[in-house]
C-alpha cells in the first residue's frame, strides 16, 4: 500500500490522466480552436457549427494518431489534421459521401467516411462516443439526399415500424438492439437478412463441446433511405474469444449501383457485393439457404 502522495503520483499521471488528455472534446466558441487550426477554420461561421477536437495520441502502440478536429456544417463537414508542423485540411459535400462506417471494439471506436475525393478516418475513446453521434446523424441525413423522407402524421413525426426486428429477441438479442438503434427517426425498415453463426469446426468430450469455431452473425438492413450492415469486429471467432464490439457500415441507397448475389456451387456461401461509384465495392457473405438475403434484394430492386 501506497504510503504518501509521492507514491502514488506516477501510477496516477501516467494511466488514467494521461489517457483522458487524448479523450475527445466538444469545442464550442472559435476561441476554443487550438491556434494551429485557426488559420484554417473559417472563424465568420454563424453560427458556430458543431465541432469536437481529437488530441493526439503518440503513446498508443496500436492506434496512434495526430491531432484532429471535425466540423459538421448543414451540408458538408471539414476535417482538419495537423502532420508534423502543418495544418492539412478538407472539405466534402455530404451528398458525396459513398458511405460511413462506426465501429467499436472495448474501448477503441473510430469513424471512417468514404468519400468520391478520399476515405477520412478519425479514432477516439469510446468512452466520447457520444460526442460523435450527431456528426453521425448531420452525415447520414445529408448522404441520403433526397430519399430524406419525414413521414407525418397530423403535424407530428410518426416513430418507425421496427416490427421486423421483433423476432431478434429469441434468436440474437444483441442484433435486436443494434438493429433497432440503427433506424433513423425519419426512416422506415423496409426488410431485413439476419445470417446467424455458422460452425466450421468443433471439439467434443464426452458430449460437452471444449473448442468451437465460427462464423459470426451478422445483419443486413434496408430501410427507405440506407442500406445498414452490422456485423461483429471479426468475421471468424472461436468460443475462447472475448472481444467485444461491432461495425456499423451505412450505405445512402442513392449510391447504390447495383447489388448482386452470388455463389460458386449449390451449398457455397453466397456473396452479397454492393457497387457503389468510383469501382468501390463492399461485400457481405450469407448462407446460400438464407431467405431472408433473397427478399432484401428483391425489396432493393423494386424501389
């Protein structure tokens, strides 16, 4: 045990204080711009759009980063990043976001926007995820441009139908929610694919199973607006593995190109391939029994 101050002083600096100066901040005046973005942030801004700062982080071994700092206006959003001793900066159209991935592993989460100039990504402590949802919400908003449909009732906004995620509850129940959270307020589900786990090697001993591997769940969402895949961090797990987390890819459908099925054989995984502009492609695998896959595209296909 710790006898004085003194003893205590080190441990207490360089854990958790020194973890919470790289923690991200809401800044909400231009005074509150580090100097070295000034120069690059237009200060006549009215009002003040909404802007979280993300201090760099040289000590993590595995997500170090620079300082960055992302501004959220009505249609576009600015990104500005200091490298070494220069200030580099960004500005994309919302409508011209291909589409944006959230993810959350423990305490590490991150954003990535795709976009027709580039792909940006920011990372930060899951602990200020928050502070990050209405960027989310300002880009999903804008992406989807005019498939952006309020539906009303006597004035009032009705709440989405999320009826098709009910069954969730009984067979994936961390799904339900993720699936439930995705929809925006704006949006209506119009169908969904849930691919459960799929075995691919197993160990018994006398009838209780000691080692297990496979492939994890994952759900696919078509709503009025977006095409939502949630799936978990790794694609292959096993029954020792705890990490916990997911990713949340959203796809505005007016980038859409096209959207494929397809299978090498008769009971080979089936391929879901999303072509969306400037050859970018994503890719999702489901079983080729899987019906619910079948209906999602032919929903895709008739809008």
């Amino acid at each position: 045990m710790a006898k004085n101050f003194e003893d205590t002083k080190w441990h207490s600096y360089t854990s958790s204080t020194q973890t919470m100066r790289t923690w991200a901040i809401r800044l909400k005046t231009f005074e509150d711009v580090p100097e070295e973005f000034k120069s690059a942030f237009p200060d006549a801004a009215k009002p003040f759009p909404y802007t979280v700062l993300i201090p760099e982080d040289k000590l993590s071994r595995a997500n170090k980063r620079n300082k960055q700092m992302i501004c959220a206006y009505d249609d576009h959003f600015l990104l500005l990043e200091q490298i070494d001793d220069e200030t580099e900066s960004v500005s994309v159209q919302f409508a011209d976001v291909f589409y944006l991935e959230r993810g959350m592993i423990l305490l590490h989460s991150w954003l990535e926007i795709v976009t027709a100039s580039g792909s940006y990504t920011l990372t930060f402590n899951t602990t200020n995820e928050a502070l990050f949802n209405p960027i989310i919400e300002k880009i999903r908003q804008g992406m989807s441009g005019d498939r952006a449909l309020a539906v009303t009732n006597g004035g009032e906004k009705d709440t989405p139908d999320l009826a098709q995620f009910d069954y969730l509850e009984s067979v994936n129940y961390k799904y339900l929610n993720y699936g439930r959270k995705s929809i925006r307020p704006t949006d209506a589900v119009v169908s969904i694919a849930y691919q459960p786990e799929q075995t691919i090697k197993e160990l018994s001993f006398f009838q209780q199973t000691i080692f297990r591997r496979y492939k994890t769940s994952h759900l696919a969402i078509l709503t009025a607006q977006e095409l939502i895949l949630i799936r978990e961090p790794t694609s292959i797990r096993t029954n020792r593995d705890n990490t916990d987390g997911g990713i949340f890819t959203y796809i505005p459908r007016r980038q859409i190109r096209n959207m494929s099925l397809a299978a090498d054989g008769e009971n080979a995984p089936c391929i879901m391939e999303i072509a969306l502009p400037e050859n970018e492609f994503l890719a999702c695998e489901f079983s080729s029994a899987n019906e619910e896959l079948k209906r999602l595209q032919q929903a895709c296909e008739a809008a």
